[in-house]
C-alpha cells in the first residue's frame, strides 16, 4: 500500500501540483516568521551585547521629589557629579568610570524635515582620551567636539542630512533652533540610533549646560579591572550611592533586561505574523481536502480493485494518508526554503522602511525547521482526512459501476444541521457582543466570528444553490447556452463549489471586516480631530517638550494671525480622583475651540476657577458649584470652583481653567499646544512659514492644519489596513490557486463529457467561455458569502470601538466593497484561463472514448 501511494503521487504530478504550491506557500509563511523572527532577534541580542561591552555596573540617577527641578529653564538635577564620580573610581576593582550626559537633539533635514524618530534622537557627550579619541563612538572623519560651538553626528545620521565636516548643523533640543559646526563623524552600535534614532554629541561642559547643571551626570558607567567579580564590585558601588537618589545595576543585568525587552518586541511582531500564517494555511486545508475528495472519486474504480483483492478499509486510510504525507513533507520542504528568502526579503523591505534592524547572519534553528515541517505535514495529513475514510468505504461492485456517485442526501441533510446550529450559534454570540461596549470584549467577539465563519462554510453547500442560480440567470441571459452550462456545472456538486468558493470567502471576510472598521475609524478619527476645532493651525512639538510660552505673543504678532491661544495641560490630584486641566486664555480661547455649555460658563471666572466636561462630571459626580480640594503635581494645592459643565471637546480636554492657574502653581510652566486663528481662515505655507519663524524655526515644530491632523491621527490605521491587505493577500493567492487546481481537476474528470459537447457543436470558443463563467460564478460566490459575512461581522463588534472614539459609526466603503467584487471576477477570469485552454485543446474523438 505505500507502494500505491507513492505510485500515485507520481501518478498525478499535475493534479497535485496546486494543492503543493497551497501548502508551500503556507509554509512559506510560518517558515519566513520564525527565521525572520530568530534571525532579528539575534542580530538585535548582539548589537546590545556589544553596545555594552565593558559594563561591569551602570549608575544612573533617579528622580527625588526632594531635589526637583531648578530654574526656569526646567533644567534637570541628579545626585551623580564630579565628587560621586571619584568616589566611585576610588573603589578597589574598579578601572575606569565614563561620565555620561543625555538628552534629545532633533536634526533638520534638507528639506527641514525633522531627522530621526522623536525620543531615539539622543544626545550625548563625547569624552576623549589623551589621543582625542572616545571607545565609546569611534572616529570615521574629523574629531571629537571640544568647545560650546562644535558637533559630531554618527554617519547615518550626516548621511541623510547631507552633511560633511565643516558644515553648519541646525538642531533642536527643548525650544529654537540652534547651530553648531559639524566637526566630526563618529560610528555607534547603540540599538536606538541604529534603530532609526539619531545621534548627536557635545564635550560634556556644553552637554551639561543644555540638559543639567555643570558638574552632573545622567548615568556613571564604570568598567572592572581584570579578575574582578561583577556582582561584588556592584554591591560595593551601592554602598556608596545616596539612598533613593541613584541605583546600581550591573552589566550582567543590564543584558539580560535589554534581551526581555528585545524578545518581547519580537514575539508581538511574530504573533502577528504567524496569526496571518495560520489563515493562509487554514485557506489551504480547503484545497487539499478538495484535491484528495476528486482525486479518490477518480481513481474509484482503482480503489474497488483494492478493496477487491483484499485491501482493507484501514489499508486504503494508510494509503491515502501516506500519500498526503509525502505530499505535504516535499511541499513544506521546498516551502522552507521558500521562507528563508522570504525572511531576508522582509528584513530588507523593513530595514527600506526605517525599521533599523541591525545586520546579522541568517539564523535557522532546529525549532524552526522542526515546526514548519510539521505544521506542513500535519495540516496536509488532516485536510486528507475525511477524503481518505470516504475512499475507504467505497465498495468494490459500487465504484465498479460508476465513476463518481453523487453525495448521499443522508450526509447533506447532516451536515446543513449541524451548519445551522454552529451558524446561529456564532450568530448569537455576535448580537451579544453589539451589546458590549468597551474592548475588554475583543475575545468573545473574536470566537464569536470563528464560530459564525465556521458555521457559514459548513453551511455553504446549501448556499451555493440560491446564488449559484441567482448568478446563473445573469450568466444566462447574457452569454446564453456557455453561461446556462457554467450554472449547471458548478451546481453539479455542491461540496466541491463551496470548498472551493470558501477558501476565497475566508479571505474576503477577514479583508472586508479590516476594510470596514477601519473605515469606519478613520472617519471617526477625521471627525474626532476637528470637532470642536475653530483654530486653523495647530502647533506642538514632535517631543511632547512643550513650547515657551514667551512665544505666544510673537505668534499673535504674525501678520494674518487672528489669535494665538495657549493650551497648557497639567494634572491635579483630587480626593481619589486623578483629572487633567488645560490652563489657556479664557478670554480668547472661544475664537478657537467650540465651547458648548450645559451649565454655568466662563464669563467671570477666576484664577482657581475651572470648568468640567459633561463626561468628566458625570464620572466623578460633579456639578457646577462644587469645591475641589486639588494636589498639582509638585505638590502645590489650591481650592478649585468649578464653574460650568460643558459638552465633551477633544480639542479642550476633560478640565478647562485659566492659564494662570498653571503659572501659579508649577516651577516651570510649558504650553503643550498652540492654536491659531488666522484672517479668512487662511492656510498654507505663506502663513505657516512666517509662524514657524515666530517660534525660532525649530525642527521640533509641528504645525498642522485640518488636513496634516487627519492625516496624522488617521495614517495609523490605514497603514495597519494596508499591511493586512498584503499579509491577507497571501491566503487570497492560495484561494486562487484553489480554484485553478478545482477547474483543472474538473476538466479531467469531463473529459468525456467535453468530448460529446464539441461532438453535438459547440466551438472551443465556447468550451472555453463555459469553463471561465464557471470560475467566476465559483469566485463570485465566495466574494457574496466573504462581503456579506465580514459585513455583518464588522457590525457586530462595533460597539468595542466605541469606547475610545465616541463618534464612532458604521460606514460602510462602497467603493472597496464593489472594488472587492471586481477583484473576484477578475480572479475568476485568471483561475481559468489554464483550465479552459486545457479543455479546449481537447481532442474530441479521443476525449469521447475517455473512460
């Protein structure tokens, strides 16, 4: 019997060879995932390894609410200096102590386009030994800087700014602009520049005076001398650490924190990978299963001559399964190799993109191999299954009487009941979920949608006839006789349609569900930006750092600039309650932001006077008139009145109060946006430039209009919409291969029946149109059943989003939904252009005398 099955893969090269590419380009996928996943992993482990060779202890500073910050520069303070510094170079053990302060610099581009990705764009101070030379970021050109006016830049960085020695360079750290000359190139292996960050460096006096105090350090990095143990020389530097002010971790800790932290990257970024693998390979088990279901029932006069020298039904089981195996085993293997390259592939297209990866060899582990050869196996040995226990009851005179008997009513019958269970099952759990509201619900409506699809596919047999024929009528009456027979033949057995329809279903479902909620989102967001927004600029700072509020006048005075309104948000501790404020100017902030009030107003109100949204009050039970006892966060407290409740407002936040508020009770108070009303409500660079000169023309600078803050807050979405759209291309792909593989097999087994067609009359041009009409009407009924599920399925879970975007509703995109359904005519139209050829070029004496 392994003989036979090997016999038949032989055999049927050509009918196998589509459910092989199936399962090859599932494995493909989980294959690709787990390399790429191990191969970045590693190069990432490295990079950090080396990043921290010769950390025997790291020192850093710790936040003290007794040592807050000093001046009105908001400059930070630590507890590490000059004094520490000796004392812990002093220790016994101890060879080296690098000194080390960190910041933010944000380099402009040529274009003015800010360099780097926001906080990876450090800064640092370069510490050179006798020779001018620093361990820690080698020289490629030039030097080290050494006095307030020079910079180094790593080389990425100098590259995309298109900068050489002796260039000026234009950067930003906490407000305006600032240059300095660029007097060296350094190269660093540190994972935050190499990751798309940034590097800048500064000799320590300019670095302390622009983020510390002179004499302070961010970070003490001492290296042991040779034969000292690690962990003791790390006790002994705790020992003389101020309490509370500083700790001590060595460099064993620190590489095994960094690789939790790389791991954990990595495995959110596999998972996901690896669930769209999982789809792909589900889209296959529908064509594998398909394959072996017509291959048996064409090979069941074989399988009765078995039976009828004395092969047992556990036999042909063997058999069947065998062949699968050796089946799914090459297709996997060629699939894994397959999925190195596409490894590679993704690790450059990402690296194309930004993502930094570091370089690194390919890794390919057992784990991988093992895993992705039997998933291949296993999944292929599954999907021939219930195809093999149907060989193995075919009886010996029964399938000597007949080449391919139709599926027994009784099985029919069975399983539209079981479809109908399983569906309205999904279906109810489906309507309970519209009832929730937050998404804490995200696993049941996520089971819930397994269920209704699973319900929907068994149930697809008996679907396929109402829109099989619905599809019919059209085909019929335009394309006549080709179009009534394509109706007839994918009637003929309505388990080979609907396995063949649902592999593309799944696909559709999972891509219209994405397409739809996505929308919907998008537009909520679109709505959620500008609701409430009377401003036409808005102004911020790719940091978060905030601006100096000195600059609001010098905006206002910007020619065309009705107003310049300041939003400043801080956070105050009330009873158990934690509420945010946004401290502006009353008087002006109507002209920028709608203000609907419920109760009470503004008009009057004082320093320590504040207003609450409708939600905010509702949740903390709030009304106007109430007294609040408020903690500001450096621990100034203040009696707030609140005196007005007003409709919710994106744009004005939970709490609103006077901008004095802020000035009054923190040190060193910052405006986090500011809005700009401008004469006519113009736009455009002739305004946005001469503001962008108000506020020091600073990389840091956004300054957007309606447009840059849709497109801001909604390009996260289409961006994760997209990248679906091409990971579930792949189980779109598999689905078409299904339907080639289904139409081809179909020929072989009509061959006779092709015969007798062209014998009666009818041209190959017709024999052709018939095959391609059946193909689309197959497609067609996949993409209603795939449309129509991820519709309703989209509807159902809804509500989850409602929760952080309140002016959430289904909208549905009738552009993509009709673009879908084209895609599927075309798909159907390509899936049989192999298939009709075949049928076509089909000899008709020869095909009439087929048995």
């Amino acid at each position: 019997m392994l003989r036979t099955a090997l016999r038949n893969v032989l055999a049927h090269k050509a009918r196998l060879m589509m459910t092989a590419l199936a399962v090859l380009l599932g494995v493909a996928f989980v294959a690709g995932t787990l390399i790429f996943s191990d191969t970045v992993g590693e190069a990432v482990k490295k990079a950090s390894a080396k990043n921290l060779s010769g950390v025997a202890v790291s020192v850093k500073a710790l936040d003290d609410e007794n040592a807050p910050v000093t001046g009105r520069g908001g400059k930070r303070t630590t507890a590490l200096d000059d004094k520490l510094a000796d004392t812990v170079r002093a220790l016994p053990g101890v060879q080296s102590v690098r000194r080390n302060v960190t910041g933010t610099a944000t380099l402009a581009g040529p274009d003015g386009i800010p360099i780097g990705n926001g906080w990876q764009n450090i800064a640092a101070n370069f510490q050179p030994d006798k020779d001018g030379h620093d361990a820690r970021y080698p020289l490629m050109t030039g030097r080290g800087p050494t006095s307030a006016g020079e910079i180094a830049l790593d080389e990425a960085t100098a590259k995309a700014a298109g900068h050489k020695v002796g260039d000026t360079v234009r950067f930003a750290t906490d407000g305006p602009a600032l240059t300095k000359k660029l007097v060296g190139i350094v190269t660093t292996d540190d994972p935050q520049v190499t990751a798309g960050g940034s590097l800048a460096l500064f000799d320590t006096a300019t670095a302390q005076k622009m983020y510390l105090h002179p004499g302070q350090y961010d970070e003490l990095v001492v290296a042991a001398a040779p034969g000292a143990d690690q962990q003791a020389l790390t006790a002994k530097v705790r020992e003389v650490l101020p309490k509370k002010r500083a700790e001590a971790t060595s460099g064993t800790e620190l590489a095994a924190e960094q690789s939790r932290m790389i791991a954990g990257k990595n495995e959110a970024l596999s998972q996901t990978l690896l669930v769209f693998a999982g789809i792909a390979l589900f889209v296959g088990v529908f064509i594998i299963a398909n394959t072996f279901t017509m291959l048996i029932s064409q090979r069941s006069r074989e399988i009765a001559l078995l039976r009828a020298i004395g092969a047992s039904r556990r036999q042909v089981v063997r058999s069947v399964l065998a062949e699968a195996a050796l089946l799914g085993l090459v297709s996997s293997a060629i699939g894994f190799a397959l999925g190195a390259g596409l490894a590679v592939g993704l690790r450059a297209v990402l690296n194309a993109n930004g993502a930094g990866f570091p370089n690194g060899p390919v890794i390919i582990s057992p784990t991988a191999v093992l895993s992705a050869l039997g998933i291949g196996v296993v999944v292929t040995v599954l999907a021939a299954w219930l195809p093999s226990r149907k060989a193995a009851k075919i009886a010996p005179v029964e399938a000597l009487n007949t080449v391919e008997a139709p599926p027994a009513m009784r099985s029919l019958v069975i399983r539209n009941a079981l479809g109908a269970v399983i569906t309205g099952a999904g279906v109810a759990i489906m309507f309970y979920v519209r009832t929730l509201k937050d998404a804490d619900g995200l696993p049941v409506a996520m089971a819930g949608g397994m269920v209704t699809l699973t319900g929907v596919i068994i149930l697809a047999p008996l679907l396929s006839r109402p829109l099989v024929s619905l599809a019919g009528l059209v085909t019929t009456r335009l394309f006549g006789i080709g179009g009534k027979l394509a109706k007839e033949n994918a009637l003929r057995n309505p388990r080979r349609t609907a396995a063949t329809a649902s592999a593309l279903m799944i696909g559709l479902t999972l891509i219209t569900g994405m397409t739809v909620v996505g929308n919907s989102a998008q537009r909520a967001m679109d709505e959620m930006t500008t609701r409430g927004l009377k401003a036409d600029f808005k102004v911020g700072t790719s940091t978060y750092i905030g601006l100096d509020p000195a600059l609001t006048r010098k905006v206002a005075a910007v020619p065309g600039v009705e107003a310049a309104v300041p939003m400043s948000r801080e956070a105050f501790q009330a009873s158990d309650t934690l509420l945010g404020v946004n401290g502006t100017d009353l008087a002006t902030v109507g002209e920028v932001a709608r203000l609907d009030f419920i109760s009470g107003s503004l008009a009057h109100a004082g320093a320590n006077d504040i207003a609450v949204s409708r939600t905010s009050a509702k949740e903390n039970g709030l009304h106007t008139g109430d007294t609040l006892d408020g903690t500001f966060i450096e621990g100034k407290k203040a009696k707030l009145k609140i005196v007005g409740v007003y409709e919710d407002n994106e744009v004005i936040g939970n709490t609103i109060g006077a901008a004095s508020l802020m000035e009054s009770h923190l040190t060193s108070p910052k405006v986090d946006e500011l809005l700009i009303k401008t004469e006519g409500g113009r736009t455009g660079d002739a305004l946005e430039k001469p503001i962008r000169h108000a506020l020091g023309d600073s990389p840091l600078l956004k300054v957007q209009d309606h447009a840059d803050l849709r497109k801001e807050n909604a390009g996260d979405i289409e961006t994760v919409i997209y990248i679906s759209y091409g990971l579930l291309g792949m189980a779109v792909l598999i689905a078409v291969v299904g339907v080639v593989n289904t139409l081809a097999m179909s020929v072989f087994e009509r061959t006779r029946e092709l015969g007798m067609l062209r014998a009666i009359g009818l041209a190959r041009g017709g024999i052709k149109q018939m095959v391609r009409l059946e193909s689309v009407v197959i497609a067609l009924f996949g993409a209603c059943l795939g449309i129509g599920v991820g519709v309703f399925l989209s509807w159902a879970a809804g509500n989850l989003v409602n929760e952080g975007l309140p002016t959430y509703e289904l909208l549905l995109p009738w552009g993509r939904l009709a673009l879908f359904v084209l895609i599927a005519l075309v798909v159907g139209v390509l899936a049989a252009l192999w298939p009709a050829r075949r049928a076509a070029r089909l000899n008709m004496l020869e095909a009439i005398g087929a048995q």
